[in-house]
C-alpha cells in the first residue's frame, strides 16, 4: 500500500516538474507569436526544458534586434515642390483665357 502511495506521488511530482516548465515555455511562444517581443524569458533549468527556454530567449532577443534594425526611424515628409503651385495656377489661367474655336464638321455624303 504504501508502495502505491509513493508511487502516485511521485508520479505526480515528475508530472508537474514536467508540465509547469512547458507550459511557460508554450506561453513566451504565444506571447512571440503574437508580435509582444518584450516577453522577459527566465531560465530556470539546465535540462531540456531548460534549453527550450534559452532557445525561446535567444529567439527573442535576436527578433528584436531584427525588427530595431529593419524598422525605419521616423523622418519626415519632404516638403511639395516650391513651384508645383504656380506652374499649375499659371496652365489653368493659361488654357482658360484663350477663346475656343470650334468648326463646324462637313456632312461626309455626296450629293
């Protein structure tokens, strides 16, 4: 009896040393995932879990360090063309005060 009792103990202590560690791991994923790259990752561990871990953290810090050099620094925008304003001014006043000439088109039958 005592036998089974140890044995469910311990088998629910490896679970939980098993589960807990990979379901922080599977959270800093989602939280990657999601684009929220300010997940503080802690490695708590030297075993595989452990490595997940310093291998979700490397991701991490090397994805930020991506998206700081690709992102652009905000600049502003150029400003018009000095004289794209007048030049248009000038055109319309130009085509609209000379007179329209307009000919009367010719029937194209024959008499």
């Amino acid at each position: 009896m005592i036998a089974v009792v140890l044995g469910v103990a311990v088998a629910i202590w490896l679970a939980r040393n098993i589960t807990a560690p990979l379901g922080y791991a599977v959270r800093i994923a989602r939280q990657v995932a999601e684009g929220d790259l300010t997940a503080r990752v802690d490695v708590r561990s030297k075993d595989e879990t452990g490595q997940l871990m310093t291998a979700l953290k490397e991701m991490n810090t090397s994805l930020l360090d991506i998206v700081h050099r690709v992102r652009p620094a905000p600049t502003p925008s150029p400003p018009p063309p000095p004289r794209s304003m007048p030049v248009t001014q000038d055109l319309s006043s130009r085509t609209s005060s000379r007179p329209v000439r307009w000919k009367r088109p010719r029937p194209r039958w024959k008499s």
